[in-house]
C-alpha cells in the first residue's frame, strides 16, 4: 500500500495529522470499549484513513487520522464536486478523479470530514460524534497550524482593515462558514465610518434625538442590510459556494411521516406533510408569549425596584439595597433564558425538519425572541414608561416601602421617603452602559476570563498529576507500571502530544454565538443610537477589537472548528433586517416624544397625544418600506456580473454521474486495502519488531512526523495498543471485575472475529453471576426462574421478546412451545431488518401493527416501536446490545434474562409445577449425558452456530480461509456422532439441549449460510446424508420445530439487513423445498457424508480426539 504524506497543506510541525478523535472509555467496560475501537479504527480504514493511538487524559484516547491512500482522498473530492456540479454549485464539469487535488486546505479538511461522517450510502464511514453507538466518540477535530496562527496574528495587528487575501485565508484555513462571518464583521466595521463620522457631528451640533439623524441612521441600516446582500452573492461566487445550501443531507432525527415513491427519480423517501408542520408551528405564538410575559415580569419588576430604591428611597441601607435588582437580573435572567432556550430546542426538535439548515434557521429564530427581550426591554421600558409615565407609577411603587419599613427607625420614618423627580439623563446614561460598558464585559467574559479559566484549570491539572505521582509510591509494582503507561510518550513525540492533549480539552467553537452577537449590537444602533448619537463611534472601536479577538478565540481559546460551507450567514440576516424596521418605528416614536418642542422628559403623558404619536410611526414605516424597496431596485442593478450556473441536467445525468463515482471503488484501491489488511494479520508488536523498525528509522534517518505514522503498521495494531492503553487504565482504576458468559448476538452485531480471549461461554456450570445484572454496563442479564430466585415461576408472569430470524432467539422459542409454555409466557416479535430510529439507535423494530409483516408483533407490553427502548426501561444506562431473546418480569418490571444459553438450560425446567406430568418429565439436560453435552456444547457453540457468522462476516480472504474450515469441520463431526449414537437425535433416543443449538443453525444452514455467508464447501441435504436426515426428523417430527421456524423471517432477515454483503437486498427463492421430506427410520441404511477438504478434515480430528467415549 502506498502511504507517503499527503501534500504539505499542513505544515509538518502538525506530523500531517489531519483530525484527531478523541474516545473517552472511563465509563465504558473495557471490553466493549475495546470492540468499539476496533470498529472504529475499521470503519476509519475502509474510507482510506490512517490511523495512529495515542494515550489521552482522563480515560480517554486519542486517534490520529490522515488520508494517506491519494486515490481515495482523489475520488472523495470528485464525488463532492461532482455533486456539486449536478446541483449547479459548479458551472463546469470537475475534471478527472485522478487529477482531482484539494485546492485550499479546508477542503481538504471537509472532504475529510465527510469521509468519516456521512452515511455508507454517500461513501462515508457514518461515525456521528456523541450520537448512537458513537456516544463515547466525545471530539473530531482537525489541529490548529500554531506558526500561521501566529503570523496572522501579527500582521493583522498592524492592518485597520483586512483584505480580500486576508478573508480568503481565514475560509482556506477554517471554511466558508467561519469566512463569512469574518467578511460580514469586516463589511460592518467599515461601514460603521460613516455613521460614526456623522454620529459624532450630530452629537457636537444636534445633540440627542435629531430628526436628521434618526433618518440618515435608519437609511444607513436599510443600505447596509442591502450592499451586504450583495457581498454574500460576490463571496459565494467568488469561493465557489452559491447554492451550496441545495447540496443537503437528512437529519439524524427526521422522523418522516410516511414514505413515497418520488415521481422522477423512483426511490423511496421519507417526508413529512407541511400543513402538520404547520399546525406544530403555530406552538411559536404561545411560546412567543410565554417567554415575553415570563422574562417582561422579571425585568419590569427589577426595573420598578431599582427605581424605587434608587430615585425614591432615601432610607438607611440604601447603599446595599441598590444592588439588589442587579442580583436579582443576574439570578433571574440566565436562569430563565436558559430554561426558555430549552424549551424552544425541544420545540424546534417537535417541529421535525427534514435538513441542519432547516433546523438551525427555525431555532435561530426562536433564540432571537429570548435575546430581543432580554437585550431590549430594559431599554423600552425606560424610554416609553418611565420617563413619560413616571409621576404616574412611581406613586404605586411606595408597596416596596413596606418591606424596608422594619429596619427604619422612628427618627429616620419622617425622612425615608424623598421627593420624587425624573432623571433625564437615565435613559442616556443606560444606552451608554449597554453599547460601551456592555460590550467591554462581554469583551472580558468572551476572551479574558476563558483564558485565565483555563490557565487555572491546567495549573489544577498539574497539582492532581503531582498529587497522584505522590500516591503512587504506595501502589505495587504492577499497578505502578500501569500508572505510569498512561506518561510513556516517545521522546520526539512528547511537545506535538502535550499540545494535541490541551487542544482536545478547549472548547467547541460556535459561529452563531458571534453571529448572535453581531446582530444584537446591530440592534442597538438601529433601535436606539438617536438617544446617543455617539453609538455608531463606540461599536467602531469594539469591533475593531472584535475583529482580532475572535480570530484570537477561535485559535488560542477553541478548538479549530471542521470547516463547513455556507452562501451565507444564515437566519441572522434575516434577523438584521428585522431590526432596522423596527427602527425605523422607535426611532420616530423616540424623535417625537423627546425631541425639543414635543414636551420633553417632563413625566407628563398629556404632553404626548396618541394620535400624534400613532401617526408618526405609521408615516415613518411606511416611508422606510419605500426607501427600502428603492434601494434594493438600486442595489440590484449594481450587481456585478457572477457566474451562470447551469441548472438544465435532469434526474438521469445526476444517476449516471453519481453511480459512477459512489460505491465504486477501483481496483487499485481495493488492491492497497487487501495487501495492507493482509500485512496487518501478519505482524504482531513483539519487542523484536519494535527492534527492528528503530533500526530501521536511524539507518534511514526518518523525521520525527514519519516516524509518528511509522509505529503503528495499520488499524489492527492501532486497535492493539488502544486495548494495552485501556486495560492499563483499568487496572489502576478498577479492581478486576467478573466475566459474564459471552452473548452470540454480539458476534451477529458487531460483526467481529471470535470473542476475546477472557470471555468464554461455559455451558458446563449451572452456577449463577454473582449479580443478576450490573446497570450501567454493557453486561446482559443473567436471572432464573426458579422458587428460590427472585423471580417465582407464575403463570402469565413473563414476557419473552424474540425473532423469528434469529437462531438465538430461535431457541428460547423451541422451548417454550416444546414444554408447552406457550400460555404461560406471552410473547413479542420484532420486524426480520432493523432500521436505526431518529436519534442513530441500532437494534430491532417492531411493525405499528399486527398486519404490517406476517409473524411480527406490535411490543405487545409496552407498545414500544423500537427494541432499545424496551432495553433502557431496564437501565436507562445500559450499554451493551439489544438483542433478541429477552425474557421480561412485569411483576417487577425488569428483564430477567437476554442469554439464550443460559434459557436453553434452565427454562426447560422453570415451570414443571404448573404442567402435566407428559411435559414436565421433558429435560434437555439429563443427568447421564451432561458430560457429553458439556464437551459438544463448546465447540458446536463456538465452531458451528457462531461460526457461521465468523466466516460470514470476515474482513478478508484470509480471515475467511481460516475461519469457514471449523465450520466443516463441526459439522463433519456431527455427521459421525449422530450415525454412531443411531438417531433419531444427536446422542441417541433421547433430546438434549444440542439437538436445539443445532436445529437453530442447521435449518438456515442451505436457506442462507451456503449462499450469504459463503459457507459452500457442502450443503446439508447433499454432503451430509446423517444430518440432513436427522434435520428432517427435527422439522417433520417435532412440532416445537416446525411451529417456531419461519422462512420468510429468516431469509429477508439476512438479504435485507447487510448491505456489504448483498447490496441490492435480493432474496433468493431457493433451496426449494425448504426442508425434504421422507424420513429414513433405519439409520444403519445411512451412509455417513461429510466435506472432503484436508484442512477441513484435519480440523475434525482435533474435535474428537479427546471425546466421551460415547461420542
């Protein structure tokens, strides 16, 4: 496999490390933890993406990704502008794959980023931070270039306004939508010269509330909001972004309606009705409401307060007293917002749009209500109630009299109450705080306090690492050993992994807070900067400021963001335009209520006529639509010319192009993935190999930044050390815990090799776990049914949830209708295919109805729609896999087992007292064959039912090669075993346990493991002449068998369930019949059968070797 660097977009002071993942398994079992990884690292290496492990802070590890296959990142970024271009993003055709380079370096980024996070469907590896089975993957991250970050750093320090090449650099380095709010910061600050210039002249001449001002301030809003328009439509041409928004994808949690057949393009997709979403939207008027009378009452009532203390009071403790109202605002406020701005996401989730820019419009727009009223309100109130109406309602105000009245004194009770007069200067003077003082805290709290918080939080860091260093001096030698792994980085890597460890623990940046922040400013000016005129001067310095300190935030305080495109800046210019009309309304209301000759700040409403008032505003807004609609006809004939994009393809080009450019991987490619997977099953990390390859780097004097992609040759030995790296953290931070019987299921889920050495399935032992279930975990349970167990047999006590498809669950099945339990415990059947829920949940379904599929069940008990679910009413926090059987007690409301070895062995006798004697007296684990049954029982396990899978699921050729042969090998066994005991069952006359283990197996063995898994080195019916006899006398003479065996469950669960193995979900008719029929009575006629293949036979030797005799 080819793995030279990728081109040196990066500088290599980064050793060409693209992203890094950060997987937290503090709170994860190290086995699963260890599955998890492997997956990961799997899923990571089949899109094309190195991979390396290092140790990371706090339990957690850290996974360094580069694309380092050219002809995968090549095909990755033609897919993107090949989609592009048919969604008339691009006016020209991409050129060929194989010259497709990234030309800035976030794209090379996005692409990258695509690679790991988009569905398989649209070639990616479907890894979603935080979301599903990635929910302990907690950071994807590419690193900050230091020496670039730095440099521009010093340049723009020196500049009063950023060029073109300065803006282009920020998208090269950050994207498109960390590129557009730069552009529209600096758009805005340079606008701001001429209301700030004018501004100032006015305040000198004009003073506060000039006609002239207010107008030529509200026309300034209207020509900005429209010259910016014009800058987003240059920008997106100018980065190759216009339409992008076009190219979407779904959301994780749309849950659609229905599903239909699009009329052009003949697929089946999910959409939701937009008159039901309407009805759900219309939820935004009680919310609107809501949130203005809540957060009104709480400001209203500060604002009364302090105008009593402040203006009224005279009394002792006023210096104290004063702050109350800020107290209560900075109690109060935050504590509501926060609670408001929940509820409007919970809100925006219920709404259900189908796509992210749906989403965050729709939410965008809810959080700009909350931040209206709690940025302006205080504001409105001074200036339309206070000063107008104040000798009216500070009357009303002596009830806050009463509350101080026990702490004055007689001799102070004359004096406590002063006379009242309106401060003039009030409603200037809050102005001033909220566009000067206001924006320097909010300058401090954005950059200054994050700064010293993390300076503290690193300097508490390094007290714990002492403190711990200390207390590992009395440890033992093993868990020192361990302690200290977590410290052991090589030497030239020590600088580069210190300054990854602190970049994983920064913050995430988001784009919208500033963006919020920008707009709420704008608001100011728009609404009230006539009160001070020098508004416009003040936010020309801030943003300045601004200008460096979020650059400044973004690489020294936050992680560097994955950089996303954008044509805009979203909802927030919606939300600009917004303000500037209601500017235009305050700003004539404020000229005409307190402008010279109006009556002035006198408190005296009969100095103010309504209709007067009414009729000043009702001119004004509609004199600013007219401006407005004359503007935006100006502005659109000074548009300058961009590129015409070609929007005449149709449905069958977009096919064609797309399906010769997804899922289509070359033969090269595919060539470098085989040999590098082939390599990794050779090698092992032995200390001789290590040797080895240092000898090696000082012979060739290799960097530092190739020797950090040299140490681990592929994901299989990045998978290997991640497990040394969690098992070491284990044993420092744990005691050993227990192992718990291995499920098979999670060799069907996950799709692994077999399980790891420490767990073993021990059918031999009828000893219990020491905890019926650990929550939290991914532990299954592990109850009985027994009298002296918590859960007492009892008739219509118990829930059994199966599928018919699964030959686990399969066996459970048999049971209960071979012992005749079908009355006692009632069941649920989950749909053959799963399909992941609206949050990424994997696992089974259940129909919406009885009628939906034959044979599958609504959940009967709950009526929950998805098997997870019914999983979490057990654990809330349970991590392990939902899988069929589960045995549930709803006495109790728990689950009571999920391991189908564990019900094969002691359901059978869990409810004796309630059948008839011809039932109860059925065992399937007689006391005089439990030795045989514990000797086959290991490898029939392990070798044949969970075999199947191994070989069906192998990642490789040779993985294959090695896994099929135990497979045959079983079965040839099983031939001989049941010819020499003489049928009609596998240890003679009577029925154990094996013969369900097996049924459950065999009798989807030529249905779908010859074909679908690939095991076709012999089919039952032709090669074993015993077993294929013995299967028929299972099917045609056991009623257990035949009732609970469903084909159509079984074959679409497989055809329809794994895409990498059958794409076009095909289901195939055959073998026809299912199961022949005739039984042979005398099995002396039979000959004995079996696969002829040497390694299958050698194989079969060591499985008899040491057997009971009578096996």
């Amino acid at each position: 496999m080819s793995s030279h660097p990728p081109p040196k977009i990066e500088s290599n002071h980064n050793y060409y490390v693209d992203y890094v993942i950060r997987y937290s398994f503090g709170d994860v079992e190290p086995s699963l933890a260890e599955d998890e990884l492997q997956l990961l690292l799997k899923k990571l290496f089949e899109v094309g993406l190195q991979t390396e492990v290092r140790q990371g802070e706090d339990s957690s590890l850290l996974i360094f990704v580069r694309a380092s296959r050219k002809k995968s990142l090549q095909r990755a970024v033609y897919q993107s502008r090949i989609r592009d271009w048919l969604h008339g993003v691009r006016s020209t055709e991409p050129e060929q794959e194989s010259s497709a380079e990234p030309q800035t370096e976030s794209e090379r980024l996005r692409i990258i980023h695509h690679l790991m996070v988009l569905p398989r469907e649209y070639g990616g590896a479907g890894i979603t931070p935080g979301h599903g089975q990635w929910k302990n993957v907690i950071a994807m991250f590419p690193l900050h270039d230091e020496q670039k970050n730095n440099q521009y750093m010093r340049e723009w320090s020196k500049k009063t306004f950023l060029s073109d090449d300065d803006l282009d650099q920020i998208r090269d380095k950050f994207g498109e939508t960390v590129g557009f709010y730069f552009a529209f910061l600096q758009s805005y600050f340079k606008s701001l010269i001429f209301p700030a210039a004018f501004g100032f002249s006015c305040w000198l001449i004009l003073g506060s509330f000039s006609i002239i001002y207010t107008v030529v301030n509200c026309l300034w809003c209207v020509i900005f909001i429209e010259y910016w328009k014009r800058e987003e439509e240059d920008l997106s041409c100018r980065w190759q972004t216009k339409g992008v928004s076009v190219v979407r994808h779904k959301r994780r949690e749309f849950k659609p309606a229905k599903e239909i057949v699009d009329d052009i393009t003949g697929e089946i997709r999910g959409v939701f009705p937009a008159t039901k979403r309407l009805q759900r939207q219309l939820l935004q008027v009680p919310f609107t409401l809501i949130s203005a009378v809540a957060l009104g009452v709480i400001i209203a009532t500060c604002f009364a307060i302090e105008i009593f203390i402040s203006e009224v009071y005279n009394g002792p403790l006023k210096g104290y007293l004063v702050f109350i109202p800020t107290i209560l605002l900075t109690a109060l406020i935050p504590t509501m917002s926060g609670v408001l701005v929940s509820v409007a996401t919970k809100l925006n989730d219920y709404e259900n749009y189908e796509t992210q820019t749906a989403y965050d419009m729709a939410l965008t727009q809810k959080i700009f209500v909350i931040n209206f009223i709690t940025s302006y309100l205080p504001v409105f109130l001074t200036a339309f109630v206070y000063i107008p109406f104040a000798s009216l309602i500070v009357p009303y105000l002596d009830v806050f009299h009463l509350t101080v009245r026990p702490f004055v004194s007689k001799e102070h009770a004359t004096t406590a109450r002063a006379e009242f007069a309106i401060d003039p200067a009030r409603l200037r003077k809050q102005v001033i705080y909220f566009t000067v003082t206001a924006q320097a805290v909010n300058f401090a709290m954005e950059t200054i306090v994050p700064m010293l918080k993390q300076r503290a939080l690193r300097k508490y860091k390094e007290y714990q690492k002492k403190r711990t260093e200390r207390t590992d001096s009395g440890l033992d030698g093993e868990a020192r050993k361990a302690s200290a792994a977590s410290l052991d980085d090589p030497k030239d890597e020590v600088q580069f992994l210190t300054r990854v460890r602190k970049e994983a623990e920064l913050d995430d940046y988001d784009v919208t807070e500033d963006l919020r922040e920008m707009c709420i400013q704008f608001g100011y000016l728009a609404l009230f900067s006539p009160i001070w005129p020098l508004v416009p001067v003040s936010f020309l310095v801030n943003n300045w400021i601004e200008l460096r300190s979020d650059f400044f935030k973004i690489i020294m305080e936050c992680k560097r963001p994955s950089p996303e495109r954008a044509d805009t800046i979203g909802p927030w210019l919606d939300s600009l335009g917004f303000l500037s009309w209601v500017g235009s309304i305050t700003g004539a209301a404020l000229v005409y209520m307190f402008n010279t000759g109006t009556g002035g700040p006198s408190g005296e409403p009969s100095a103010i006529k309504g209709w007067a008032l009414l009729l000043t505003i009702f001119f004004s807004e509609h004199l600013y639509l007219m401006v407005q609609y004359v503007v935006q006809t100006t502005m659109s004939k000074l548009e300058p010319p961009s590129v015409r994009k070609e929007r005449t393809e149709n449905f069958l080009v977009r096919k064609k192009y797309l399906e010769s450019t997804l899922g289509v991987r070359s033969s090269d490619d595919e060539e470098d993935i085989v040999m590098e997977d082939h390599s990794m099953e050779l090698s092992d990390i032995t200390r001789k190999s290590l040797e080895d390859d240092a000898r090696n780097w000082s012979r060739h004097g290799t960097e530092p930044e190739e020797r950090f992609w040299m140490r681990q040759k592929g994901w299989k030995e990045s998978a290997k050390v991640a497990s040394s790296f969690i098992q070491n953290q284990a044993k420092v931070d744990d005691p050993p815990l227990p192992q718990f019987p291995y499920s098979p299921i999670h060799i069907q889920l996950i799709f692994l090799s077999p399980p790891p050495p420490h767990i073993t399935i021990n059918m031999a032992s009828e000893q219990q776990p020491s905890s019926h279930h650990r929550p939290g975990t991914s532990d299954g349970w592990h109850g009985t049914i027994s009298p002296s167990s918590p859960f007492n047999p009892e008739k219509g006590r118990y829930h059994l949830y199966i599928g018919l498809f699964c030959p686990f669950a399969h066996r459970a099945n048999f049971v209960r209708h071979l012992k005749g339990l079908t009355d006692i415990i009632d069941i649920s059947v989950v749909m053959p295919y799963p399909k992941g829920d609206s949050k990424g949940w994997p696992g089974w379904r259940f129909p919406s109805s009885n009628d939906e599929y034959p044979g599958a069940t609504v959940d009967q008990l709950f009526g929950e729609d998805y098997m997870h679910k019914v999983y979490f009413r057990a654990d809330p926090e349970y991590k392990g896999r939902y899988s069929v059987p589960l045995l549930w007690d709803k006495k109790t409301n728990t689950a009571v087992c999920n391991e189908s070895l564990e019900l094969l062995r002691w359901l059978p006798s869990a409810f004796n007292s309630f059948l008839p004697e011809s039932l109860a007296s059925i065992t399937l684990y007689p006391t005089h064959l439990q030795t045989e049954i514990d000797a086959l029982s290991k490898w029939i396990q392990s070798d044949l039912c969970t075999g199947v899978y191994k070989a069906g699921f192998a990642p490789s050729q040779e993985v294959y090669d090695q896994k099929v042969v135990p497979v045959f090998g079983a079965l040839n066994a099983l031939e001989r075993i049941v010819a020499r005991n003489g049928g009609p069952f596998i240890l003679g006359s009577e029925m154990t346990e094996l013969d369900v283990m097996v049924y459950a197996t065999l009798i989807r063995f030529d249905t779908v493991y010859v074909q679908h898994f690939k095991c076709n080195l012999g089919t039952i019916r032709h090669d074993y002449p015993v077993l294929n006899n013995w299967l028929k006398g299972m099917y045609w003479d056991v009623e257990a068998a035949r009732a609970t065996t469903d084909f159509k469950h079984i074959k679409e669960n497989y055809t329809k369930s794994h895409y990498d193995i059958n794409p076009k979900a095909i289901t195939p008719m055959g073998p026809f019949p299912h199961v022949e029929e005739g039984v042979e009575r005398d099995w002396s006629k039979l000959s004995v059968g079996g696969v002829q293949h040497p390694h299958v036979l050698e194989y079969e030797k060591t499985l008899l070797v040491d057997a009971p005799s009578r096996i």
